[in-house]
C-alpha cells in the first residue's frame, strides 16, 4: 500500500500489485497521478477558488456626447469604488465584478439589456440610467424580477413617485428639487410673473415644467405661462427657438435642457447677445459636465445654474479622498454621475453588509431609512419613496480666477434637502 500525504489532512492511496505492470494496472497509475494534479491545484487555489463574484449590472448610456458627458463619468466612479472594496477584501468576503452596457438612449434596449444581464448573466442588482424614459422601462422590468434597480443620472420624479415599487431606488436628485431649488433662486433673484419654459420633448422635459411651475407659482402668486418650446433632444441649431423666446416679452426662461443641448443652445444664442439681454435659469446649465468644455467667448454668462456637485466648495473627508483621486485616474472633472455611482455603490456594500446575506429582501429593508457617507455629505435614503435626499446647489454662472471654465458661485442649497422633496404623504397620494 503507498500512501501519499497532503496538506490539511488530505491522503491519496493507491494499491499496487502484481498487476502493476498490466494495462490494468497502468490504467490506475494514469488515474493515480491524475488525482494528484486535482488536489494539486485545489490546494493552490485556496478559498478564492469557490468564491463567486458579486455582480454590479451597469445600464447607462455609453456612446455619443451624453454617454461621454454622463455615462462614462459614472462608469468611472463606479470602478473606483469596486476597486476600493476589492483591495479592503471586498463585500462579505466576495469581490465585486460590474459588467456594463449601453442602453444608446433608447427604452428598449435598455430592457433588453438588463433581461440579458439578469437572465445570463446573473447580476445581484443593476444600476444607471440617464434617460428617464430608458430608466422608468428597467424598473418596470426590474420590478418584475424582483432585482433591485439604482437610478443614478436619470431623473423623472416620477421612478420613485407616481411609479415607485418596492424595487427601485435613486442615489440622485430628481426633477422635484431640481424646480424646487431652481424656483426657489429665480423668486429671490427676479420675482418676474412672466415666465417662459423650453425644454427636451419627452418625460423628463414635461415634468420638468409642471414641476417648476408648481413650485415657482407658489413663490410668486400671479405667474403665468407666457411661452413653451420642445426642441428634439439633439437639437444643434436653435436659432429659431432663441428668436421666439427674444421676442416672447417673458421676464425670465426657464430651461430643462441638459448635456449636449446645453452646448448646442449656449453656442447659438452667444452671436445674439442673448444671455446679456434675456434672464435664463435651468438646473443643468450649472453641472461642470457641460461648463469645464466652455470658454469665455462662448459661455451662459449670468443665467442661474444648478448643479449636483459643486466639488470645489465641498468639505468632507469622502469628498476630499475622492474628487482628487476621479481627476487624476479619469483626467475629467466629476459631475453628478461621477459621485452617484461611486456613492450607490458604496450604499449596496452597507446595507448588503447589514443584512449579512446576499438576500434582495433583506438589502432593501437595509436600505430602506439608511444613511451613507458621500462626496456630497451624508445621505438619507428614504424609507417611502426610496429616494436619497440629495442637495442640489443653484447660483450664478461665472468666471473667477481659481477655474479656467465659468462654474456656479455663491452655489446655495435648500436646507434641509427633504425641502426640495415631495413628502412622504405627497408620494403616498401621488401612488
């Protein structure tokens, strides 16, 4: 009888006899090593052989100016966090891995997208989005197979109000305290009654204006509608849109216009002298992700812009690690989708943490109420609506000698941000 040992106990044995020199008894020499070569490698492998990745599922737009304004930003921040917790030993032991996709702006691909990576490839949670359309459809489907969906970009408020379920949540803002705190700066800086809106066609435009106007008519009794335009998402010329607003007689505009359209619109209305003579104020004509490409002889000189992440003035030790490490592994200047996506990420780790189980029940019940250290400060997220209540700053758009691009100064907050919100009786109302 030979007995082979191995480490921690293992013992392989092989009997040899007089038929050792048979065929038979080749056969279980070649069996014999065989087994050897499996324990061999068993043992090398150590635990981590068995571990199984937790898997992000990431959905955004990836392609185009949007997907380089917002999409890849986030993507960015997302990784940065992975890496982070991947070197400190991961989430319970496991190491995270994401898988990205674009979903080029469109519902249906942004569905077909997360049936492929719930379906194949088995992700613990998905999340992203800029488009709220693209983002209302992944929840839709994400409700349906009871895996959680983090919106990060896109904001509709209507993903966690009028069509909020127990599986959506947003690390973001929404269109909410984007009128709110955009309303808020336009009372205190005009009062004008007359107002002018133009924003991009779709959901995330409309709701913008009726939420807007809502709020602003309850700062400012009397206001009224004096003009609406909906360019095509895209637009590159909007010469015919400034002229009907120039001659519209409106004491202020408001914009929902966002990413590339704020470049397009900024660019034509520059010649006429428009942000000279018109009073304009928008929640995206403040974000850094539009600005840090413009220069003084084409920039949105006066309008009161918002923006998410007014990194320059922030003070915390979340903010302070992270912003200088985004700019020197990315080049870019973080904007909104920079810091939700590295901030969701670190939100899953803590409530996957206190549930102790990779059970999607027992996280969002951890989510649910929690509250997470990020760039911005921390944060609640909400146990009704499952929306964070993350500030959004407005102030006038400038140049000042520390930047070579205009950003926003004397950037103010609603405080608390739940003031910005719709409260939890509203959302029950709405639902």
């Amino acid at each position: 009888m030979l007995v082979v040992h191995w480490p921690d106990g293992l013992a392989l044995r092989a009997r040899f006899s007089k038929d050792i020199l048979t065929r038979e008894g080749a056969m279980k020499r070649i069996m014999f090593f065989g087994l050897l070569v499996v324990a061999f490698a068993i043992f090398c492998a150590g635990p981590a052989f068995a571990v199984k990745p937790i898997k992000i599922g990431f959905i955004h737009s990836l392609s185009g100016g949007v997907g380089q304004v917002y999409g890849v930003p986030d993507l960015a921040g997302v990784k940065i966090a992975v890496e982070e917790i991947n070197k400190a030993g991961g989430i319970l032991g496991r190491p995270l891995k994401v898988i990205s996709r674009d979903d080029k702006l469109k519902p249906e691909v942004g569905v077909r997208e997360a049936k492929d990576l719930i379906l194949n490839e088995k992700v613990d949670w998905i999340q992203g989005t800029v488009s709220s359309a693209v983002a209302l459809a992944i929840s839709a489907y994400c409700r349906t197979q009871k895996v959680i969906f983090v919106g990060t970009v896109a904001q509709s408020a209507a993903i966690t109000g009028e069509k909020g379920h127990r599986y959506v949540f947003r690390v973001s803002t929404n269109t909410t305290t984007y009128a709110r705190s955009v309303a808020n700066a336009a009372a205190k800086f005009w009062g004008g009654k007359k107002v002018f809106i133009i924003g991009p066609d779709y959901e995330y435009g409309h709701r913008c204006k009726k939420d807007f106007m809502e709020a602003y008519s309850k700062l400012v009794p009397g206001a009224k509608l004096v003009g609406e335009l909906w360019p095509k998402l895209g637009t590159k010329d909007f010469t015919p849109y400034i002229t009907k607003i120039m001659s519209s007689g409106a004491d202020f505009v408001y914009s929902s216009l966002w990413g590339g359209d704020v470049l397009s619109f900024t660019k034509t209305a520059w010649p006429f002298g428009y942000f000279d003579r018109i009073k304009h104020c928008g929640q995206d004509w403040g974000n850094m992700e539009g600005l840090s490409k413009m220069s003084k002889k084409a920039y949105p000189k006066g309008v009161l812009g918002g923006t998410h992440y007014p990194w320059w003035q922030i003070d915390n030790p979340v903010n302070n690690a992270y912003y200088p490490k985004f700019k020197k592994v990315t080049g870019m200047d973080a904007g909104i989708g920079a810091a939700a996506g590295y901030t969701t990420v670190y939100a899953m780790k803590q409530a996957i943490e206190k549930a102790g189980v990779m059970d999607t029940e027992k996280i969002i019940d951890a989510l649910e109420g929690s509250v997470v250290n990020s760039p911005v400060g921390p944060l609640k997220i909400r146990a009704c609506d499952h929306q964070a209540m993350w500030p959004f700053w407005v102030g006038p758009v400038a140049f000042t000698p520390e930047f070579p691009w205009p950003h926003v100064t004397q950037a103010v907050a609603l405080d608390p941000p739940e003031r910005g919100y719709r409260s939890c009786a509203e959302i029950e109302a709405a639902r």
